[in-house]
C-alpha cells in the first residue's frame, strides 16, 4: 500500500484519516461494472504489497490470507481483529473506492502510530467480492468470512444483488476450508431470515450450537466493531445474526 499522506485530510491529534473526506453512497450496485484491476487467479494476486513485514528472502508473503471481511465499510472489524488474532492474516474487499482508500489509510497511520508491530496483518483491496472471490482465493485457502450489516436490496427484483445467495454460498464454500465460518448480521429483520435460510438449505453450512457462539469471541464484534452496528445500538435497535460452518464434503 502506498505510504503517502494527504496532511489535510488527517487529525492532527491522532494521525488517522478523517472520515469526512472519504464519505461515499451507502452502498454500490454489485452489478455494474467498475474499473479496477482483477487478478486471473489467486496466483496473481501479490499479496506482498499488503503484507510487507511478513515477506521473506523469496520476496514472498510467508502466510496465506485466513480471514476476508466483505465489504468491510470503514474497517471497523478488521482493525478490532488485528489485535485479537496477530499472527493471522486478514483482508478487506470493499467495492467503493473513496471508502477503500479510508480503510487504506487507516491501517496505514495505525501502523505508523502503533507500537510493537501491530496492525501489520490487515489490509483491504477495492473488488467486487460478488463477482470474483474465486480469483484472490484458493480452494479451501480461507477460515473465516464476514458479511456484516449487508446493503438489504428491499425490492424483490432486486434479491439478486444480495450476497448472501444459494449460488454465491457456492463459491464462499469453495474457498472457506472444512470447519471455515461464516458469519453474518444486520439489522433488517427480513434479510436475517434471508441470509439464515440460505444458509441453511446449503448443503455444505451448518449452524454453530448456541454453545459455540457464546465461547467464539469474534461473535460480540459483530455488533461493537462497525460503525453500522454501534450506530444500531445506538438507537436501540435489533440484530439478527446467522454463524454457519463449512461442513467437510462427503462423497
């Protein structure tokens, strides 16, 4: 990523970018077509410019990407599990690009402000996660995916555009390993039956015993690590939350 700055759109008190110069839309149309680099396959993707301290003599990363936060908004959850899980690697995928150079520059200053090397397992990358999970990740390659408080798309024509789907948990499944997570939440009502229902017709998910969600960690930062979800508590509102597993497939 690159480390220039724009002095006057950071805080002089904390070093971090300031939000209200990367405001953007709510959300984008997965639909239409962007322009920005696409890797043919996970191949191609070099991973060491997100990750310069984990790069080794061979110029190569010496970790794979574990987690993909999709559509990570302004980064709130990555930056709440960089600490939580340091040695693992963890990407965004945010499709607005004025929001994607936000995230960028966040983790940037918090690498630059942080002591003891942290902050150095996370980055994002401006995609279409809708349309091209299979090119930055390898089978199998991920262990934790998030889809948190996702554009709802009300009318029915256009369901199509959700990402959660029983066509797109095709390839989610492809690329979460065997005991992989996907998590997901948002604040509609409708969508959280959705999402929920998706999930559960797939043959390839699983729900987490209530056991297991309350011994997970990363299932209370559902809510308290994004800007969405604290502005939902905010106002009192609720939350419907779906935690499915990878199942492993059985011939």
């Amino acid at each position: 990523m690159d480390s220039e700055t724009k002095p006057t759109t950071f805080s002089k008190s904390t070093g971090l970018p300031r939000k209200r110069f990367y405001r953007a839309r709510a959300h984008s149309n997965p639909l239409s077509d962007s322009h920005f680099p696409i890797p043919i396959s996970p191949a191609h993707v070099d991973f060491s410019l997100h990750f310069p301290k984990f790069v080794e003599a061979d110029n190569k990363i010496s970790k794979k990407v574990e987690f993909a936060d999709i559509g990570c908004g302004f980064g709130g959850l990555l930056i709440s599990l960089a600490t939580l899980f340091p040695d693992t690697l963890m990407i965004g995928m945010e499709l607005r690009d004025k929001v994607t150079e936000y995230v960028k520059e966040r983790i940037l200053a918090l690498r630059r402000t942080s002591s003891e090397g942290q902050y150095e397992n996370i980055s994002v990358v401006r995609t279409n996660s809708m349309k091209y999970i299979p090119n930055y990740f390898e089978k199998g390659q991920l262990s934790k995916m998030f889809f948190l408080f996702p554009d709802p798309h009300f009318k029915e024509k256009n369901h199509r555009r959700r990402v959660i789907s029983t066509h797109l948990l095709d390839e989610y499944a492809y690329v979460l390993r065997a005991g992989g997570i996907i998590y997901t939440i948002t604040d509609v009502e409708e969508l959280g039956e959705w999402m929920k229902a998706c999930l559960e017709k797939h043959p390839m998910f699983e729900s987490l015993t209530q056991e297991e969600l309350d011994t997970d960690p990363v299932v209370e930062l559902l809510c308290s690590a994004t800007e969405e979800g604290q502005k939902v508590a905010r106002n009192g509102g609720q939350t419907f939350r779906a935690v499915f597993r990878r199942i492993a497939y059985v011939s």
